[in-house]
C-alpha cells in the first residue's frame, strides 16, 4: 500500500518496457512491409514500382520463398487476413507500445497474437515439410536453404508468441483495473 510503490512487486507489475519498444518496432516495421512487400502477392503487377518488384524478385532469389512470387490460394488467405484484419492494427499497437503501459491493448493485443501464430504454423510447416523437388516453383533444395527461409518467417512466430505471453503473464496486463463507480 502506502507512498512507497518500490522492491521487486512493483517492478513485477510495471509495464515491460523493453517488450514493449520492441513490439512498436515490430508493429511499427510491419507497416511498410506489408504495404510494400507483402501485398505484391495479391495486387496486380503492375501497380508496384520496378524497384519494389526487383526487391521482392531479389529476396525470393536469396531465400528461396516461392509462396511469395507464386501465392497458393491458403497463402493468399492469410495475406488478405494481414492486409484486412491485421494493417489497420499495426498503427494502434505501434501507439499503445509506444505510448506503454496501456492496458487496454491487452485484448486486441491476444486477438493478434493467437491470430498470427495460426497463420505462421501452416507456413513453417510448409517450409520444413514440403517436397518442392516436384514443384514446378523455386523453393528451397537444400537443408540449409529451408532454414535459412525458416529465419525469415519465424521472428513472425516469436514476437507474437512474446506477446502473447506477455498480455497473458505479466502482472501489468493481468491485473484487474479498479473502476470508479458513479
């Protein structure tokens, strides 16, 4: 109680700063991403600038990653789920952890996170998993080639999880707020 809000129970239940920095940059760097990079999987060619279409021909080249330049339609599912559900709340949560201690993000914050963590399975599965030697798309030959495309997708799997784990463990998103009643 009292004046001193110190010790360890209150540095338990202050917002996790850290986290929280690194969830705006993550929200924050998903803006350009998905504008830029990943809608060209759903948008007609021609609507992207030549050097944003050498970008993405350059990154499927280098990592390997067929779903992007040759979209399956569960793929191409996922990508409007991003461009419909999750864009718009790339510059709320980039606010919220920036801002930080906002708790009201909490459940937005969970919708996102188990949202993007079922999208990301099917993909890192597909990538570990498939037989892209009978596919008539590049994809990767090797080992090697499909960690080094895992690399790319899994931080998409990490940070949410990191979220998630966040909103629902730590004491500053778990504790319920007092309400003043009228």
């Amino acid at each position: 109680g009292g004046a001193q809000e110190s010790g360890p129970g209150a540095a338990m239940a202050a917002a996790p700063r850290w986290r929280e920095r690194l969830f705006a940059l993550y929200f924050l760097s998903h803006v350009p991403i998905t504008l830029l990079i990943d809608l060209q999987a759903l948008l007609p060619a021609g609507l992207y600038p030549q050097s944003l279409t050498d970008l993405l021909q350059w990154y499927v080249a280098t990592f390997r990653d067929p779903v992007m330049l040759q979209p399956p339609e569960w793929f191409k599912a996922f990508v409007w789920c991003e461009a419909v559900l999750q864009l718009p709340f790339f510059p709320i949560a980039s606010y919220a952890f920036l801002k930080g201690g906002c708790k009201w993000i909490r459940t937005p914050a969970i919708i996102y996170s188990t949202h993007v963590a079922t999208t990301l399975l099917p993909i890192l599965a597909h990538i570990l998993f498939h037989d892209f030697s009978t596919s008539e798309r590049l994809g990767p030959r090797s080992q090697r080639e499909r960690l080094a495309l895992f690399s790319v997708y899994v931080p998409y799997l990490l940070i949410p999880l990191l979220i998630l784990y966040t909103m629902l463990r730590n004491p500053h998103y778990t504790q319920a707020e007092k309400r003043k009643r009228k």
